[in-house]
C-alpha cells in the first residue's frame, strides 16, 4: 500500500472535524448492506493505522437526560445513544435522530473491528471519534467494537450460528435439485439391489437367456436329462425292446424252411 503524508496529525484531524461538525464526504460513502444489517459506512480511500474516521456525533446530554429518553424511545432508536464517562461523571451523545451525519451509521464488530473509539476534547468539550486500529483498503466497511454482550444483533448472529452448528453436527445436506435428487434416487436403488443380491432389470434378450440358464440350473440339480432329439427316442426304444425279449427269453420266429424240417422230424 502506498504510504499517505498526513496534512495533521490524527488528534488535530479530529479536532478540527469535530469543532466544524463536518465528516469526511469525499473519503466515506453509506452503502445498503442487507436487511439484517442495514445501512453501514465504507472507506473510499485508502487509510493508515491511527488515522481519525469520523465523529460519531450527536446531542451530548447527561445520565438523568439519557435515562428519561431511554424510557420514551423505541428500541430501534435506544441503539444509537452512547454512554460514556468524562470527569467522573456518566454522559451520553444521543445519535437518535436521523441527520446526514455519517458516524451514527457505523456497524458493530465484535470480533474484527478495524477502528477504536477515542474521546477527544475540543472547545472543552467531549467528542467520541473513531480511530484506524489497522490499515483500511478502500472498499472496506468501517466498524467497531460497541462493547457490552446484550445488543440484539449478536443475539440473533449468535442463534443463525448455533443452528448452523447443530445442522453441521447432524450432517443433514442442503435440499438438492430435481437431478441431483434422481440421481440419488438411482444410487439408492442400485445400493438395495446390491445388498440384496438383485440383478437389474434386464432387458428382454437377457430374460430369454436367463430363463434357460435357470432352467438348465434346476434339471442339472434334479439330475433329469434333457429331451432327447427323435432319432434318439427310435434307438432307445429299439434298445428297449430287445431288453425286454432278451429277459424274457422269447426265441424269434422260426424261418419258414426251419419249420418244415421240424415237421419231417416229428413225423
């Protein structure tokens, strides 16, 4: 980053902003974030560590003043009124009306603020100003730690995160699209099928080759042949036949010139 020469020093910047009641206009810009975060100030220039932002400013009244106000507000208007202590006493800059001051518009950051409020005394009296704790790029938003641990906004950061927690530790997925969800649908039924030892559906050729491989299975098992061709059944019964003559003992039928010489012998 290119290094700033500095007009003042950070302390006289403030102080002369702050006498003026002027904000750096052509350095700051407000930007719509989002609905939960609304509006929020953003560098357009590039500053240093230490260098003074903007001036949250308001009307300075006193604790009792603040208290009063406190119980007539809405609670949207309570977040802009900041109590600080200043010669051992509590006050108060009450930011609650709607002005083109930029400093009120300054989100909260808890976690990575990239600026600090600093009380600055000018005319004798007290400023709360905002100060660089880091080099800012242009571009970047302006926050700040507003302290404490009871602003709504954390609460409700706080629950999306915890819900985000307990979605992660159950593993549940994001609803997935219609292709995704049929895919899924086709790896789950092929993942049953595969635990169950089915086939897919096959196709009708595969049904036609399937069932005589199923059918050669089960006669195989039942040791019963398979059906012999014609030619086959005529020698098997020809086999048969001679079988059973031959147990039987029944001679063939004598040829006619054997008969008569068994008649010229009886004779």
């Amino acid at each position: 980053m290119a290094t700033i020469r500095r007009r003042n020093t950070p302390l006289k910047d403030a102080i002369a902003h702050a006498t003026r009641a002027i904000d750096k206009a052509t350095e700051l810009e407000v930007k719509y974030i989002n609905s939960f975060k609304g509006r929020g100030l953003f560098a357009k220039v590039p500053y240093q560590k230490g260098d003074f932002i903007v001036e949250y400013r308001g009307e300075l009244i006193s604790s009792q003043e603040s208290e009063r106000r406190r119980g007539i507000y809405h609670s949207k208007c309570t977040v802009f009124m900041f109590d600080f202590c200043w010669k051992e006493r509590m006050w108060c800059i009450d930011a609650a009306q709607e002005d083109d001051s930029l400093g009120r518009l300054v989100n909260d950051d808890h976690i990575y603020p990239n600026c600090k409020m600093k009380r600055v005394i000018a005319e004798g009296k007290p400023h709360l100003c905002l100060f660089a704790l880091r080099d800012i790029k242009a571009g970047e938003e302006i926050t700040y730690d507003y302290g404490g641990s009871d602003w709504p906004w954390r609460k409700q950061a706080k629950v999306q995160e915890t819900a985000s927690d307990t979605l992660s530790s159950e593993e549940v997925p994001q609803s997935p699209s219609p292709s995704k969800m049929q895919a899924k649908v086709q790896n789950t039924v092929a993942d049953t099928l595969s635990s169950e030892e089915v086939p897919h559906s096959p196709s009708f050729s595969e049904m036609q080759a399937k069932t005589q491989e199923t059918g050669a299975d089960t006669l195989s098992s039942e040791e019963v042949p398979q059906s012999p061709s014609v030619s086959e059944m005529q020698a098997k019964t020809q086999e048969t036949s001679a079988d059973t003559l031959s147990s039987e003992e029944v001679p063939q039928s004598p040829s006619v010139s054997k008969m008569q010489a068994k008649t010229q012998e009886t004779r």
